[in-house]
C-alpha cells in the first residue's frame, strides 16, 4: 500500500454505527451551526466588501477541501486489505447541496452586477433552504466513516451559515426583485444537470447518475417529491420539482426578510438608529 493509500485508510476511518438523526452528534452540529452562525451575524454584518470576500473565499476553500475528502473516502475501498479505486458516479458532486462550491467564485472574484447579486441571492435563498433541510432531516447523510459525518454537518451547516449571513449582510437590499435574482442561477444549475443526466446515460449507463434527482431514467427519493415522481409524467414531474423549489426558496427568503424588518423595528422602538442597521445583541 503506497503512503498515498495509507493517509486516505486513515482518514477513512470507520466506527461501529452510522450517528442516528438527532441523536448526540446531530444535536452538537446543530448546535455549532447556530452557533458560528450568531458569531457570523453578530461581528461580521457591516463588514467592508474586502472583508466580506475574504470571509467567502474561506468558506469555498473549506466547503472544496470537504468536497475532495468526500469524494476520496467514497472512491476508495479497503475491504481487501488493499485499496481498490473505482469512482461512483452517484457521488458526482452536482446536486442541490455542491452547488454553493460553483456560485461562491462568481461573490468572490466577480465586480459588483447582476451575476453577482444573482449568486448572492441564490445562497440567500436556494441554498440556504438545502442546507437547512439536510441539517434537520439528516437520516440519509450519516455514515460509518467518522470524518465524512463531520464533513457533511461542516459543508451543510456552513450553507447556513453563509445563508443567513449573506442575507443579513444585504439586508438594505432585501427587495422582491432581490429574490427573483437567484431564479436564473438555480435554472442554470437545473439545465445542467439535465443535460448532464441525458449524457451520462449514454456513456455510463451501469452507473447511476441522478444529479438533482431530476434524471428520467430514476425515481426521486426526496422526501414528498418521491411520492409524486411514480405519479406523473417526466416533463409534469420536472415542472412540480422546479415551482416547488422556486416557492420553497422563496419561503425562505420572505422570512429572513419578515424577521429582519422585526428586529429593526424592536430596536428602532428601544434606540434610534440608522435606517437599514442591524444591531444583535
């Protein structure tokens, strides 16, 4: 076994039993979640745009390093007592929770503009909801191997993070037309993995190749969605997916926004303050 090997045996190490949802570890990493995200808020929401991008390309490296740990730990099998590589395709990092790793360039090295703002947005609201939704139901994320647990409530938990922060960080720009800014990245992201799905049957058709859940060839097994998919046909089902998450991301925004708007209230009422400011205490 090459040292190369024996670092990834180590980091793939395995424990007796997968963490159960909301059980201790899933109770800590929510925990930390709310934590870092309060810290977040709390110091870094009048940040200066240099110190804003600095924040967000420390998360990409974070959420890219996971990713690539990720990817090795699930390439990789030792069951040998050799390591033997074969890449799964179901592991392709293109679903709803990678996509912050391609949108988070576009808020770092990107001028001020649409594209910009549309990244921004869609971590406000799209990414934001799929992070929240893995960070609570986490029945399907956990595992045996130890560090991909601790990856996976890291990368989603750092969703929510940038989610909340992201919106509070624009909180003077939060009108409906900001929302509607988010829609043409998450519709970039669905043509992809459309496109992506058709190809792949094609090349790799003993793999299984399901980015977004959205490919024709396999049932969706997201939580309601996989009671519908069965039910209707490919191009209805796509419709319902794509509406359902515009009005899910949605949601998400309008109540960030509605809880924002409260708070500047509560403390206009105690202390006269800015228009726009945020003070948390």
């Amino acid at each position: 076994m090459s040292l190369f090997d024996k670092i990834i045996s180590i980091l793939d190490y395995q424990i007796d039993k997968a963490p159960e949802m909301f059980g201790p570890f899933h109770f800590v990493s929510i925990a930390c979640i709310i934590f870092v995200t309060y810290l977040f808020v709390r110091y870094l929401k009048d940040a200066d745009d240099k110190t804003f991008r600095k924040v967000m390309l420390i998360c990409f490296i974070i959420l890219a390093c996971g990713e690539i740990y990720h990817q090795m730990c699930f390439s990789v099998d030792f069951d040998s007592g050799s390591a033997v590589w074969d890449y799964p395709w179901y592991k392709f990092p293109l679903q709803f929770c990678s996509t912050p790793m391609y949108v988070l360039p576009f808020v770092i090295f990107m001028k001020d503009g649409h594209v910009r703002d549309s990244a921004m947005a869609y971590i406000s609201s799209f990414s934001l909801f799929a992070g929240l939704a893995v960070c609570i139901y986490a029945n399907d994320v956990f595992c045996r191997t130890a560090g991909v647990n601790v990856q996976t409530m890291v990368s989603h938990g750092l969703q929510v993070v940038m989610g909340v922060y992201v919106t509070v960080y624009n909180r003077r720009r939060l009108t409906h037309s900001y929302y509607l800014k988010a829609i043409p990245t998450f519709v970039a992201f669905l043509t992809l993995a459309s496109v992506l799905n058709l190809v792949a049957y094609e090349i790799i058709p003993d793999e299984t190749f399901n980015m977004f859940y959205i490919s024709p060839y396999y049932q969706c097994h997201l939580p309601i969605l996989s009671l519908i998919d069965p039910l209707v046909p490919d191009v209805v089902f796509f419709l319902i997916y794509s509406l359902g998450f515009v009005g899910v991301g949605a949601l998400v925004y309008y109540l960030q926004r509605l809880i924002i708007s409260l708070v500047q209230k509560s403390i206009v009422k105690e202390k006269p303050a800015a228009k726009g400011e945020l003070i948390t205490h």
